[in-house]
C-alpha cells in the first residue's frame, strides 16, 4: 500500500514538472492579443504529443502496460478540460475589450503607404485585440515627429507602430530614443522580410508584418511566472528564516542608539516608472535631507550600527516585503530616489528604459561594482548598460548567479558599502 501511494506521489511530481518544462519549450504559455486561434489550438496539440510521449516513457519504466489506458484518458480528459479554459478565456478578454473597452493599449500609427492602411484598418476592426488608436501621423512635414512625441506623452500612448519605407536613419534613431527615455513600446512595419538585418522579434497582427526591436524575456507569461515563484518562495525564506529573530534585536539596538522608527521608508520608481514606498532598517539619524541627498563617505548622518548594517548590507532586507508583496523583484535594476529618477532620466539616455521590469534588492550592476553612491555620470551610464543586458537576458540561473554573486560581495565587503 506504501509503494502504491509512493507511486502516485511520483508521479504526480513527475507529470506537474515535466507539464511546466514542455510547456516552457513549446510555448504554451505564449499567448498574447495578436496571437490566432489556430496558434493556440496548434500550442495545445504540441503540448498534447510531448506530455503523451513523456507520459508513455514513464509507464514503460516505473508502471504495468496494463495502467496505460487510465494515463492516457487522464492525459487526454486534462488536456481537453485545459484547452477548453485557454480558448474561453481568450474569447471572454477579446470580449470584455469590446463591451468594457478596457485592457486595451493606446497606439500611435506614424508613416504611410499600403503597409499603414492595412495597419490602420487592423485597428480599426478588430477591437477585441485591444489596440485603441489614438492617431495617425503620416510624415507629411519634418515637424509631425515632434508632433507625435507630444501628443504620446500628453495622451500616455503605450505603442508607437514606424512604417521603415517612411522614415530615415536619423529618424527611426530618433524614434528609439524617445521610446527609451519615455517607457513607450517601439515597433515597426517593414515593406518585406529581407529587410530584417538583426535578430529582431518577427509578429503577425493578423497577416501584417510587425517588427518589435527590443525582446523582453519577462514580458512571457511562462517567465513571469517563474520569477515571481522564486520571488516568493526566496522572500518567503528570507523572512522566516532571518527577519523574524534579526528585526526585534536591530530594533532594540536602533532604536538604543538613536530616536525614530525601526524601518525608514522612501518613495521610489518601480515597473513602469510607478511610485512605491521601498523598505529599510532606519541606519541614520532622522534628518530632513533623507529623501533629497543620497550617503556619502564618512556621511555624519549615519549611526554606529547603521554604519554595520549598511557595510554588511543587512539595512536592505526588508524589501523582502516589498518583493513578497509584488513592488520589487530580488533580481532588478535598483530603484531610484523619486527626484534622483527625474534627474537622471533628463540627463541619461535610455535610463527609463530600466523601467520595463521590476526593479531589484541586488541586481546585475551591483555586482560589477556600481552599487551606492552615484559619484560621477560614468557610475550610473554603465548602471544602465548592464541593467539593461539583464532585461534583455534574463533567465533564471542569471537570477540565481547574481544572488550568489551578491551575498559572496556582502561576505567579502565592498569599497562603496556605506
């Protein structure tokens, strides 16, 4: 009876790993509002043969011939129930757009030519893919362009859709800086696919090209829903396993030391440049420049034990809270002061662009040297540069090596830990 159940636990084990990494490869999960029908039926079939297969293979090796019947009516009767829910749901979000307008993305078509007018009518159709459009700038005069970046930023206008054919070098630059330095999503329509020189993302509104220029990994469902587990369960142990013994002893230290509050809380940019209140162990004084100038070297602001904690890093654990409750991410670009974002975001280019993703407790930048003090424009260009490498590669073992990388540096201690 030990064994029977034994193998039902396995294999349950083995069927729920094994559906999570098919899907990943297949791309079952990758269902967005341009994506057809018959891709999703095409992502479910695809899905049904390899979880048949991986099942067979287990039956062979651990159960009789004779349990085969009842995987595969398992198998089948799973795969139709799941199939049935995606495409309900895919109708009903298709639906809910044209009924309540809402889930929809406001868009900006700029060019002309056959490749715009399909565009335009694709949008103006199909309303259940929720795309709202917004304007339509066809580039009749040099001054549309600035037009149209005024009316994307004065109408938050969420994608910006260049037909190539219309544009010049110094244009589409153009377009690829203010889409950075603004959070706007940038795509293009080409006139063919010999046009395509880089490894660019390739999606069809319908039968109409569309070229995307920067692939986001964490823009996937599956991806998301990877990162927010090990958000969750890595927070979740962090919290358990260290705050809930650490914070009442720093408390009684900080608070011996120094009058205020144990956490010190700021207001700081997150996912699409949205404000939150990032969390802190209080390591200074209470002083009223807190939220206007960073630490510096030797900064008399800081207490005896904030001096500790901030060399050691512990003042940062906190924003386990802020990950467990879905502002911050472990792994991310570092969140900026709210007046130090606007400053750099003026004097940086592309700096908005970290933006995109959640920003994190360590991050990629950090553990190449570039973490606290901002003391020159060479300390936050390549902040950027490599927090922008992080939210075009991510993947899991870079989150995982990052991690390891950060708490090896804490271990170690670093020059700019202050």
């Amino acid at each position: 009876m030990l064994w029977d159940n034994f193998q039902t636990l396995s294999y349950h084990l083995f069927i729920s790993f094994s559906w999570i990494i098919v899907g990943y490869y297949t791309g079952f999960y990758e269902v967005y509002r341009y994506t057809k029908v018959i891709q999703i039926l095409g992502k479910v079939l695809r899905q049904l043969i390899v979880f048949l297969i991986l099942n067979f293979a287990y039956i062979g090796y651990y159960l009789a011939i004779s349990d085969s019947a009842q995987i595969i009516q398992f198998v089948g009767l799973s795969m139709l129930v799941i199939a049935t829910a995606k495409i309900s749901v895919y109708y009903a979000l298709r639906r809910f757009r044209v009924v309540f307008g809402g889930n929809y993305r406001r868009v900006v078509v700029v060019g002309s030519g056959k490749s715009v007018k399909q565009l335009i009518e694709f949008f103006n159709e199909n309303p259940d893919y929720g795309y709202k459009l917004e304007g339509v700038y066809p580039l009749n005069s040099k001054e549309e362009i600035d037009d149209c970046f005024d009316f994307a930023i004065n109408h938050k206008i969420d994608e910006i859709y260049c037909s190539l054919s219309s544009l010049g070098t110094r244009d589409i630059n153009r377009f690829v800086d203010f889409t950075d330095n603004n959070l706007k999503i940038l795509k293009f329509l080409p006139d063919s696919k010999e046009i395509i020189a880089r490894n660019y993302i390739y999606d069809y509104y319908g039968y109409i090209p569309i070229i995307s220029l920067r692939n986001i990994p964490l823009d996937e469902t599956v991806n998301k829903i990877i990162k927010r587990l090990f958000d969750i369960i890595f927070s979740l142990v962090i919290i358990v396993g260290i705050l809930s013994w650490l914070t009442p002893l720093l408390a009684i230290l900080i608070k011996l030391e120094s009058k205020g509050p144990v956490f010190f809380r700021q207001k700081r940019n997150g996912l699409n440049y949205h404000e939150f209140y990032c969390y802190k162990f209080r390591s200074m004084r209470l002083n009223d420049i807190a939220h206007i100038n960073q630490v510096s070297k030797n900064d008399p602001r800081i207490t005896k034990i904030g001096k500790f904690i901030r060399k050691t890093s512990i003042d940062e654990l906190p924003q386990f809270f802020n990950v467990l409750f879905g502002s911050m991410s472990v792994v991310g670009p570092r969140p900026h002061m709210v007046s130090h974002t606007e400053m750099y975001a003026r004097r940086i280019d592309k700096f908005m662009v970290r933006h995109f993703i959640k920003p994190g407790i360590t991050g990629l930048a950090q553990t190449k040297g570039f973490r606290g003090e901002v003391e020159t424009d060479h300390d936050i260009i390549y902040r950027v540069k490599y927090d922008i490498f992080y939210l075009e590669n991510w993947s899991l073992l870079l989150d995982i090596k990052i991690v390891l990388q950060t708490v090896y540096n804490a271990l170690k201690g670093e020059e700019k830990a202050y």
